[in-house]
C-alpha cells in the first residue's frame, strides 16, 4: 500500500528529515544535458511566476519508504526508492543558490539556506539532510560545506560548477531575472509527487516495477496510432496513399524530427520529448474524419519537404540545392525550423526559389561570422528556433529573415566588427574543426580558380607554426611591442584567420623557417597558400595585412545585417567568464592564456578582472606562474594570501613562489572549457552514398604529415587495437580522426572510447568524455590511466588535465618500448569497459 500526495521541494526538505540513497541505487550521473534542460525549466517557471506568483512546474515523482532504522521520534527517515538523481540535483542547485547570495548579497543567506534545506544542524550524526550513495559523499559534502574542493572533477563537482556558471550569468541575459526569483522557483515552484511505501512493503519490489518498462514506443509511434485512432472509416485508404509514402521517406527518428519541427513553427519552446502530447492536444481540436486526414495529408507534404532538407542532392533549383548542401555540411540542425518554413513557403506560392536561396545565403553568413568572431555558439539554439515565430510576415521573406536576424543580441557581426576582430579571434579555436575548414574551403573556391584543387582532402595549416623555433623567435621579434616577448605575440597571432591557410598534408611544412615554407607554399594549387608565398617574411605586419584582405573578401562574399544591428561588444567577455567558471580547482591559467582566447591582449584582461566579479579570477597568474603585483580581492574586507587559496585547492607553488607549470590550463585548453570548440564524436555508420575509404584516408594523411614510420607504428596499434576486440571509427572532416571504440553506441552501456588519433600528431586522450562514462565516470581510474600514460618517455599529462582532453604526439608511437607499453595500457581500459549493466535496482 502506498500513498502519494502532491508537494513542493520546500515540504520535503523543511524540519527534521533525512534521506538516504540506497546502496543498489547507481551514482549520481546527471550531465550537462539534463542539468541544462532542469536550468532552463527553473528560469522559465521565475519568468512566469514574475506575472503569476502562484505557477508551478511539475517534474516528476520520488517515491520513498521509511527507513527500516526510524524510531518513533527525532528526525524522519526515509529511503530514496526512485528519483534520486531529481532530488541530489536540486540540492546541488540549493548548494550554488547559497553560496551564491553568500557572496554577492548577505552572508546571512548561507545560515539561511544550510538549516532550513540542507542540514539539519541540531542532529550530529544525522546532520546531512540527503545521504548520497557513498562514492558521491564526499563531493556532495564539499558542495554542503563549501569547502575548497566543491566543485571538483566528478560528476556532482561538475553539476554544482554549471550551476554557479549559471547563476553568474543570470545579469547577462536578454531577459534578466534576479537569484531570489530563482531560489522561489526551486523550493515554492517545482512540483513533485512523493509516493511514499508503508512499513512492510517490499521496497525492491517497487523500484523493479518502475525500472522494467520494456521496449518503449516512439513518439512518432504513439502519435500514429492516435491519428488512425480517429480514422474509424478512412483509416485503410489514408494509412496506404498518405501514411505509407511518408515512413518510406523517413526513418523512424526522422519523423519524429518532422513532427517536432511542425510545433516549433509554432511555439519554439516546444522540446522534443514533448512532441507526441503536444500535437495530441493540438489535434484534439480535429472533429471529424475530413479534418484528421487533411492533418495527415499536411504531415506527409511536409515530410517530402524534410526529405529535400536531409538529402540537399534532391532539389531541384541549382541556387536553393547549393545552400541546403552547405547548411548541412555545416552540421546545425536547430535549422531545420527555419528550412522547413522557407521551402513550405515556396511549395505553398508565397515565396520564389530565389527569395529562399537569399534567406538561406543570410543564414549561411549569420553561421559564419558568428565563428569568425567566436561566437558560433552563443545562444544558437533559442535564435534559430524562433525566426520563423517572430520575424516580420510583411516583408518578403528573405528581408524578415535578415531583419530578424539583426536586431537584438544575435551577434551577427556587421562589417566594422568583422573587420576588427578577424585580426584578433583565434579564429583555430572556435567552432567545430568542421566549420573552421568549411569557411577556408568556401574562402578558396570564391577565386573561381582555373585550376581546381580537390578541397576535401585539404587541412588547415599554421603558417607561424603552433610550435616555436629560434628562428620563428627572430622573425617575430621584428615587430614586437614595448615589454612584449616572442611567446606573447606567437600566442596573439598563431590562430588567427590571417595566418591559416590550407595544405595538401605537406608534412615538410611543421614548424620549418618561413623560407622552407614559402617555397612549398609557392608551388600550391591553392590560391590562399600562393598569396602567402609571396611576401619575403612572415611576422605580425603580415598576418594582420592578410586578415584584413580576407576580411574584405568575407565582406563580398557573405552580406551582413542590416543597418540596424544591436549594438555588441567586440571583446567576448562574456567567454572569458564562462573558461575561467569550468577552471577546475588545482590548476591555473594566465593574462595571456585568456587574452589568446577572446582576442584581445593581457592588459585588458587585467583591467578586467580587477574591475568586474568573475568566477575563479584568483586562478589567474602571471605567464611565469606569479601572482600579479597589482592583484587585489574585489571584496574590500579579504585579505588572504591567494597563493594559500590556491594552495587549498591543490595548486603546487615552489620556493620562489612560481605554481607548477604542469597545472596551467593554456588557450586552447580554455577554448574546450568555455565550450566554444565543440569536441569531435565518433559517428557509427557512412553516410548515404558515402564510399570513402576513410581507414585509407587516415593512414594516407598520417603518412603524408607524420612520415612512413609514425604511419606503420600508428598501423600497428591500430591492429592491436583492434586484435584485442577493439573496433575503429572514423571522423569525416578534411582531417579525417581514428577513434578507438571500446563499446559501441549499442552496448547497454553507451558507447565508450579512450583516445582519438589525428593525422596532424596528436594521441589525444579523451577524459572530458569518460568523465561521464561507466566505469570510467569514476575519477579513481581515470586518474590510473593518466598515471599509466605517465609511463610512456616523453608523455607527462598533468592531474588539472582530468576534464579535458589533453595528447600527447602520434610519435611516440614509433618508439618500440613505448608503443608495447601503451598496448598494455589500451588492453587495461578495453577489460576495464566489457562491464556490464548493473542489476536493475542500479538504474535509477
């Protein structure tokens, strides 16, 4: 016998009460996907509640049942039987709320919030008011008691850093709301049923019945069964003309998709898992027959539509075909909306062919102009969901495209801020390594060259190489600022648009003098390498004169907004602060680090960090690992020694008071914090029409940059890899990557991998991904195998490196030892991840 009542977080945390995850439960595993999507279902309820004080936003059940060691009195007790992961998160966000307003309003909210929600601090040995499983119990209690370790590198530490982030970046929205409106919205807002056991009930029994709920039906499925539901009559002859031809044109996920897409026309806040009871309220409007088989008839024209969305090669018109094939090679499906409504445009007579291939070039130039500037990510999802929502329906469509597209905060940059900052982004670090190619190989094919050159086997290359020289030193000298080194200027310059070109895997290329390079250069069918080899050097004059003659081109070739485009600021602060809040404690970065990052210099970095609260800005030092002479705490009242903060978080400093190198975290490495160089995922399966032999292709291009040796010692680990039961995917950029799989997406467990190859040298070893991955979601052995690759000569991966995606060179490989080593080490994580599905009490 159970009972279940209706309740508010506030009921289940206030007075004297404790709850204790069960030992068969699984640990915590919330990612950052079902942490954004609870974020933005808190910040919606405090936009709402600001109108209707009352709302309320449902988020499921937790069921519970009295703990067998409750006595009749003091605190209650009672066992997490489901939804333990809803309720260790919301505490968590509690956590960050606290120390939050701790800070930046009253030292009083800290009490406030520890005795009312999180403790209860009259009970010594019942003092937590939530028990985690004991794997997450010391991140959880460094979260409660705020300690230097809160935040760490698991999962919990990683779930109360996004929420800090978030809250940090409440001020910068469009619609701001204040911490306060959100801590109402947690405890008074979200609803819950808590279905609570009786004494006596088998409390497994109960979690075995939530969990065995079999294979489960598709939205799609549920809704077509609904639709023929009310097609008593008519059924048969719609099902065999309408229904039929539409599942043959799309797979099973892709009319989900469309059936998705269909709302968001509509309302763009519709998420995908509430497509099927979305368009059921929707189509419970329909009365009769007629009416559901229009609806039908509507679904599989626009399905035909999505067809030529997914499968560009399909279109007819030559313009509108070749902007839906650079849009998906782009890889943005929050386009879709969008698409869809331009060609639903066209099919109904409302639009020409030529006015959606204009609305399709804007978009094209929104993507790449935003990634010119750094920005491709900045609230992409939640613009291009709304275009066709709220641009102007009176002005053709194209123009409404553009317009919207230019008002507000969308950072499409106009051409005065392009100019500007195509000298400064690191242009190398943003977006994926996709896109990056993508707009080289667009830039290349606007000369109309005489002479073709086969672009998708083409790379990117550093001009001013990645890796110094002393003779790169001499030349960069030349042109060096007052108190400006080599390395500063390297660091300012070396990612910048006007240093890439692109190259044919000339491995002679490296880190040679620019004289070796000219000559190879000079001899390219590529018109953006041979304009390099014609100047006598290449310093920072240089690199910025070609930026602005690409700048220029860009200019041509991709039309900006209009006049009236918002007012945005050129210097991205706003990634700065989002890098230095994923810092993880431990490690250290610099001026210099961030100043690559965002395109700016040092000096304004400091400006800004002494002038503006910024999470984590005590982690920032000097290039030699010094803490700056002019550092001060923006809090008037501290005093403290930022060395002995650092020092708390496990930042080694030496007798000169230097912190270890080994723990900086540079610019490229801040880029995959801040997110805005979205990782590579291996994909399980070609593409349609696809017959590249891309396993040929890897060891092609690793030969050609890497040389015959690296090539056969990568082959051999490949071979090994593979003996040992392993499997190999591969990436299908311009480089194209060798992912070692040691379970593929369709294991019960997910799919899981311990490194990725890339022809341009680098063994890149991918904790940021095992991080959330059974078993290596368990920092303890991602720490092993660091210290296993620790082992091998010339690799030296430090400890800040376990949320990142740190490497180590492909020639290493070619070092017998070494190579016999690292397979013991890859034949150690391969055992390490044939575990199996816990019992189904661990899959809560």
């Amino acid at each position: 016998m159970v009972a279940a009542e209706e309740t508010k977080l506030q009921g289940l945390l206030e007075g004297a009460k404790q709850y204790h995850v069960p030992l068969y439960q699984r640990t915590y595993s919330w990612t950052e996907l079902q942490l954004a999507r609870i974020w933005d279902d808190v910040c919606q309820l405090a936009r709402d509640r600001a109108d209707h004080p009352a709302a309320t936003h449902f988020i499921g059940s937790l069921v519970l049942a009295p703990s067998p060691a409750m006595g009749p009195v003091g605190v209650a007790e009672y066992l997490v039987v489901d939804g333990q992961q809803r309720l260790t998160t919301l505490t968590i966000l509690l956590c960050a709320i606290r120390d939050h307003r701790a800070q930046h309003e009253d030292p009083k909210h800290r009490l406030r919030l520890d005795q009312q929600y999180l403790t209860n601090p009259w009970e010594e040995k019942r003092w937590l008011k939530l028990i985690p499983t004991q794997a997450d119990r010391d991140a959880y209690v460094a979260c409660v008691k705020a300690t230097p370790q809160a935040g760490g590198d698991n999962p919990v530490g990683r779930a109360y850093r996004f929420f800090a982030k978030a809250l940090t970046a409440l001020g910068d929205a469009e619609d701001p709301i204040d911490v306060g409106q959100i801590e109402s919205a947690v405890v008074t807002g979200l609803a819950l049923v808590a279905i609570t056991a009786q004494p006596g009930d088998n409390v497994y029994r109960i979690f075995e019945s939530l969990n065995n709920t079999g294979l489960q039906l598709t939205q799609a499925d549920l809704l077509r069964n609904y639709l023929f539901m009310r097609l008593p009559t008519r059924g048969q002859t719609v099902y065999e003309s309408l229904w039929l031809p539409l599942q043959q044109r799309l797979t099973s996920t892709e009319l989900v998709l469309l059936f998705w897409l269909d709302l968001v026309q509509r309302n763009p806040k519709v998420k995908q898992t509430d497509t099927y009871s979305t368009q059921q309220v929707r189509l419970e409007k329909l009365h009769t027959e007629a009416d559901v088989e229009a609806e039908v008839r509507r679904f599989s024209r626009l399905g035909a539509l999505l067809r030529v969305i997914l499968h560009p090669s399909e279109e007819q018109d030559p313009g509108v075909r070749q902007r839906l094939e650079r849009l998906s090679a782009w890889g943005t499906t929050t386009v879709y909306p969008v698409l869809l409504h331009l060609l639903d445009r066209r099919d109904q007579g409302t639009a020409t062919s030529a006015d959606i291939a204009s609305a399709m070039l804007y978009l094209e130039s929104f993507f790449v102009r935003r990634l010119l500037i750094g920005r491709s990510t900045m609230n992409i999802n939640r613009i291009l969901l709304s275009v066709v929502t709220e641009m102007d329906k009176d002005l053709p469509v194209d123009q409404a495209v553009r317009a919207y597209l230019s008002t507000g905060r969308k950072h499409w940059a106009p051409d005065a801020s392009l100019r500007a900052l195509v000298r400064t982004i690191p242009f190398y670090l943003n977006g994926r390594a996709s896109q990056r190619s993508l707009v080289l190989r667009w830039l290349e094919e606007s000369y109309d060259s005489k002479e073709p050159v086969a672009l998708e086997k083409l790379t990117i290359e550093h001009v001013l190489p990645q890796t110094l020289s002393d003779e790169w030193r001499q030349m960069l000298a030349v042109d060096l600022d007052a108190d400006e080194t080599s390395d500063e200027a390297h660091d300012a310059l070396v990612h910048t648009l006007g240093n890439l070109t692109l190259t044919g895997y000339n491995s002679e290329m490296s880190n040679k003098p620019f004289a070796a390079k000219r000559t190879a250069l000079a001899q390219s069918g590529v018109r953006l390498s041979r304009d390099i080899a014609d100047k006598e050097r290449w310093g920072r004059l240089e690199i910025l004169a070609r930026a602005d003659a690409l700048a220029e081109r860009i200019i041509t070739i991709w039309p900006g907004p209009t006049e009236q485009a918002g007012n945005q600021s050129e210097v991205p602060w706003d990634v700065m602060a989002k890098a230095l809040a994923e810092l993880p404690a431990g490690s250290w970065t610099t001026y210099g680090d961030l100043a690559a990052l965002i395109g700016t210099a040092p000096q304004p970095v400091g400006n800004r960090l002494a002038s503006h609260p910024t999470p984590n800005a005590h982690r920032v030092l000097q290039a030699g690992g010094i803490v700056s002479g002019n550092f001060q705490w923006l809090e008037p009242d501290r005093t403290d020694d930022p060395r002995d903060v650092l020092r708390a978080e496990g930042v080694t400093f030496d007798q000169y008071g230097r912190a270890d190198q080994t723990q900086r975290i540079g610019a490229a490495e801040l880029a995959q914090l801040a997110g805005v160089t979205p990782a590579e995922v291996p994909e399980p399966r070609p593409r349609p029409d696809d017959d590249v032999d891309y396993a040929a292709r890897f060891i092609e291009q690793v030969t050609a940059r890497q040389g015959p040796a690296v090539a056969t010692a990568t082959a051999v680990v490949l071979d090994a890899w593979t003996t040992m039961g392993g499997t190999l995917l591969y990436g299908r950029n311009s480089e194209t990557s060798c992912f070692l799989m040691a379970r593929s997406k369709q294991h019960e467990l997910g799919d899981i991998w311990p490194a990725v190859l890339y022809p341009s040298g680098k063994f890149e070893v991918v904790f940021q991904y095992l991080s959330v991955r059974t078993p290596f979601d368990d920092v303890a052995l991602r720490e092993e195998l660091r210290q296993r690759l620790n082992q091998l000569p010339g690799v030296e991966i430090a400890a800040t490196r376990l949320t990142l995606r740190p490497g180590f060179p492909l020639a290493v490989l070619a070092d017998a030892d070494a190579r016999d080593a690292l397979l013991d080490h890859l034949r150690w994580f391969y055992d390490q991840a044939q575990v199996s599905v816990p019992d189904e009490g661990a899959l809560v």
